[in-house]
C-alpha cells in the first residue's frame, strides 16, 4: 500500500472502548447572539436523520419568525410552540408572565414524556428561571423524568449554576461585536 505518515494532530485522544448513548441535555447560555440559533442547528441534523423534534418557546411569542415558518414545512416531524407573551424583561404584570411560563412549562412536561419525540428544544427557559417565573428545582425535576434516551437542549442567558451543573453540554455565548450596538436593528432572515 504505501507509506503512511503518523498523526501527528496536535490533540489530546483517548480512545473509547464502550460507547454509552443516553439523552444529553444540552445548555447554551451567555451573553452573546446564537444560543438559539444554535440549538435550531441541532433541530436540523435531527430533522436529517428524521427524528421527531419538538420546539416549545417560552419568549417568543406573536413574532413571525422565519424559523416558525418553515417549521411548518416539517409538518409531523417538528411540532412548534411559541407559548410567550414577548420580550417581558421588565414585567408589567408578573402574574401574567408567572402564567404564561407555567404553560410553556406545563407543554416542556407534555413533550417530555413523549417517547417519539427524540430532541426537545426549550428555547429561552433559563430566563424564566432567572426572573423566577419558574423555580429552578421544578424544572430540575421534570428533566430528570424525561425517557432515557431523550436529548433536551434549554437555552438562553444566565442559566442557573444548578442546571449547567447537571448538563453534559454547556456552551456559552460571549458577545465581541454585535450590530445592534451600531444602531442596527434586528433583521428578517438574519435575526429572526
């Protein structure tokens, strides 16, 4: 055959001798723009294997996003649910968005204990942690009762330490430069 030259990749490699598959629950956080765009990465290679996904949204809510209208184009495949109110940084009613994050909640349990959903996307749910909307050990609970085999990916800025403590996959989004600091709004197609 030939010779053939050594691998010489400057990396740290240790062969795995027995291959464990489990449902990861996977974490994108941080400050910076992608979390889910990200996870919507994910949702496509799954959709390539023809897996069955399912996307609940907690902040999102009336916007037309480009990425809700081609969900609809997987029609069987994806299920899609923009559960939100919008952006409710600043509440003006904290009981209101207390309710409307315990419905996407209540939909998050609904996905989860489906086993023909293969990955379930939670998209924004660690900001209603963080505004306490949702109590953290809640949810911390119902993703341990998740199937097994089930991959859940939870986005959103400042996941709480206790989730990314229990996550396989963490990956945090740190913003260098962005153009909404340039006085560049958000963009169809780009942004949403």
């Amino acid at each position: 055959m030939g010779w053939v030259p050594e691998d010489r990749a400057p990396r740290d490699y240790q062969e795995i001798k027995t291959a464990v598959r489990k449902g990861l629950l996977m974490v994108y956080t941080g400050d910076g723009k992608g979390k889910t765009t990200a996870a919507l990465g994910v949702v496509f290679r799954a959709l390539g294997r023809r897996w069955r996904v399912a996307v609940v949204q907690f902040i999102k809510g009336k916007w037309k996003t480009g990425e809700a209208e081609l969900a609809k184009e997987f029609a069987g495949r994806l299920e899609w649910f923009s559960l939100g109110d919008g952006f409710t940084w600043i509440t003006k009613n904290y009981d209101q968005d207390v309710a409307s994050a315990r419905r996407a909640w209540a939909k998050c349990l609904e996905v989860l204990a489906d086993p023909r959903y293969q990955l379930v996307v939670f998209d924004e749910l660690s900001y209603v942690m963080k505004y306490n909307f949702l109590p953290v050990d809640e949810v911390l609970e119902g993703l341990k009762r998740r199937p097994p085999r089930t991959h859940v990916i939870i986005t959103g800025r400042d996941a709480p330490p206790a989730l990314m403590e229990i996550a396989d996959l963490v990956t945090e989004m740190r913003e260098i430069k962005h153009p909404y600091r340039a006085g560049i709004k958000a963009q169809p197609g780009v942004d949403y």
